[in-house]
C-alpha cells in the first residue's frame, strides 16, 4: 500500500513537472506570434481626426509630397502589426488652389527607332498610355510643371499606326491634352483665337468638352491647353477638367480634391509605393501551362487544365516555390512586358494542396527579371 501511494505521488509530480515546460513553450510560441508581423491590405479614408492627430488644421494636405512625409510614421500607429509586404491605400483630401498653369516652354519630338530600342520597346511601338509616359518620364526628366511636347509615335493595337499626341506635364504627371484651335474659339463666339478673362474660359471650355466627349463617364479628366489674353499680351495656358457624371469643370478655387495614394512596408517601415496587386486568370494558367509544358509536363498539364498550381509536395504535378516564380515571370514578361525596374508586383494565384486555397508571391523588376521581393 505504502508503495502504491508513493508511486501515485511519483507520477504526480512528474505530471507536474511535466506541464511546466511545456507551459513555457507555449508562452515562447505566442509570444513569437505576437511579434511577427503581419502582411495585410488595406483600404483607409482619413478622418478629421486623422488630420488634427497629423497636426493639419485645415483638414487637408497641400500637396502629395507632404502626404509622402506625414503619412508613413502615421500609418505605423494605424496598423502596429501588419509588416514587410503589406499595402495600405490611403484616401485623402488635397488643397487645390486651381490656377491656371502658364505653358512656357513647348517642343515637337517624334520617337526614334533608336529610343524605341533603348527603352526596350522592341518591336518599334507603344501599345500603351503608360509607355508614353515612361518615354516622356525618361526623354524631358528635366521638364516643369506646364511643359508641352507633341509628341508623334508609333502605335500598335491590333495594326500600327502613327499618332501625334500633345502631352503637358501637370502634377508630376504627362497628360495628354487637347489644344484648342482657331475655328474653336469662332466655335465658341471669340473675335479671336483667345479668351479675355479666365471665367469665360472655364465656362466655353465645359461646354466645347462636352460637345465633343458624349461618351464621357464620371471621373474622366482632360487637360485643356488655350490662349488668354490680358493686359496687352497673349499666353497659353492648360487647365484639367473633371467630368462629375453631367458635366465638365475645373476644380473651384479653394477645392479639396480626394487622392488615393499607395503605401508598402519594406520590413521597417511604411513608404510610398508602386506595387501592383495582380490576380492570375484563366488564360494566365493556360499560358504557363504552354510556355513550360515540355519542361515540366505533368505540371504544365495541370496548371493549365485545372487553373491552378498543384502544391501537395511528392505529387506528380506539384509545384515547387522555384516553379512558381518561373511561372510569375511568364505571366508578368505578357501582362506587363514593359514594366519599369524596380516596379513590384504582388501576384496572387489559386492553388490545391488537398483543398483549393489562394497563395502570393511578391516580386520586384531587377536588371529585367521578376525576382522574389523579400
């Protein structure tokens, strides 16, 4: 009997013993979990209180490159947990004192053969808007703002052809835009090829976009470049108009004007970002599925077949993380062939590993690859 209890109490305080390890275990673990931050998107609209706690009185930023200063460290207090990868846009309201910018300094440009090759345009064309702004971004670096090229190129959808555009450089951003000729202003009842005072203006130039833009859906915007002449002398101005879904105007004096900007973290902390979020379609599989069906043909297959990537590991057609980002190099090389470097993409695809599930692989544009952004 006496060894039978002092054998109950033996496993007892083994029992005990036991449980205190294992209880620092899982106080390491969650510890840990705590810790480690998170990767997340998200949506967010700044408040009033947003703007008072930013030390912004009137409820607004000035300009976007001070949203760029403020906002990072704010968005650390926002969201203490989320981590390298994640992506927050941000709605916020700029000051927009709409003036009128003064065009001062014009020139006509048609692209070389030998500017289409620099820049990697290969086949000798743009095929989109944002290839014209890579070249003007890299052909005028030095341009200010209301700075006019009319630029002519070599377009191609589904034929190519030649264009001439004129673009103006508004907030950081070449535009393209409409440059109002004499038979307008006769159009619009002007004696001559100008207007008198900028209210006139405001007001022909709704109407003449609106004549001319019947298709026009809300949120559409053109720059405008015309004539205004005052106190003995003629210059040339560009304005930007908005269509609010009945009509065309330029931002009231005064106007705030809602900006959605992208912010990343890099791991240590928020910063303005390029990152694209992509999702894999159909025929994005069934191009993977083509491109390396003779590398790895039971994958391919799969990939292709099914529009998914097999990840159960030891299975015929699984994928490997090596396989994966051959795949999103594919697919990136045909959706964004000409993406600048270090443009980042975050690249979502559904896969089966027993069920079907959604992974992602963040990657960047280096010496022209897509490599693993880690």
């Amino acid at each position: 009997m006496k060894n039978s209890i002092y054998f109950l109490m033996l496993l007892v305080g083994l029992v005990f013993t036991g449980c205190e390890p294992m209880e620092d275990i899982h106080e390491d673990v969650d510890a840990e979990l705590e810790a480690r931050p998170n990767a997340g998107n998200q949506e967010y609209t700044l408040t009033d209180e947003d703007y008072e706690a930013l030390g912004l009185e009137y409820g607004n930023f000035n300009s976007v490159e001070e949203a760029n200063e403020l906002l990072p460290e704010y968005l650390s207090e926002l969201y203490p947990v989320l981590g390298r990868g994640s992506i927050a846009n941000v709605t916020i309201d700029i000051y927009h004192p709409n003036r009128a910018t003064e065009v001062e300094n014009s020139t006509e440009h048609e692209v070389t053969e030998e500017e289409y090759e620099e820049l990697g345009f290969n086949y000798g064309n743009f095929d989109s808007a944002d290839d014209m702004q890579k070249f003007l971004d890299w052909k005028y670096a030095d341009a200010t703002a209301g700075d006019v090229v009319e630029l002519t190129y070599k377009y191609y959808a589904g034929t190519t052809t030649e264009r001439t555009t004129n673009f103006v450089l508004v907030d950081e951003q070449w535009t393209p835009a409409v440059t109002l000729e004499r038979e307008d202003y006769t159009d619009m009842g002007q004696s001559y090829p100008n207007f008198s005072n900028r209210e006139d203006a405001q007001s022909y130039i709704a109407t003449y976009l609106g004549l001319n833009n019947p298709y026009a859906v809300e949120g559409d915007e053109v720059a405008v470049i015309f004539d205004m002449y005052s106190s003995g002398s003629t210059n040339t101005y560009v304005e930007v108009f908005t269509y609010n879904g009945s009509s065309w105007a330029a931002p009231v004096p005064g106007a705030l004007v809602p900006t959605t900007l992208q912010f990343g973290h890099n791991g240590d902390e928020w910063e303005p970002d390029n990152t694209i979020l992509y999702t894999m379609t159909a025929a994005d599989f069934s191009l993977v599925g083509e491109t390396l069906a003779d590398e790895y043909t039971d994958p391919a297959w799969s990939a292709g077949n099914y529009a998914n990537f097999d990840r159960r590991e030891g299975n015929r057609n699984y994928w490997s993380d090596e396989m994966l980002l051959e795949a999103v190099n594919i697919v990136l090389n045909n959706v964004a062939s000409n993406a600048e470097e270090g443009q980042k993409y975050v690249v979502y695809f559904e896969i089966y590993n027993g069920s079907a599930g959604v992974e992602s692989l963040n990657v960047i544009k280096q010496d022209g690859e897509w490599i693993l952004n880690q």
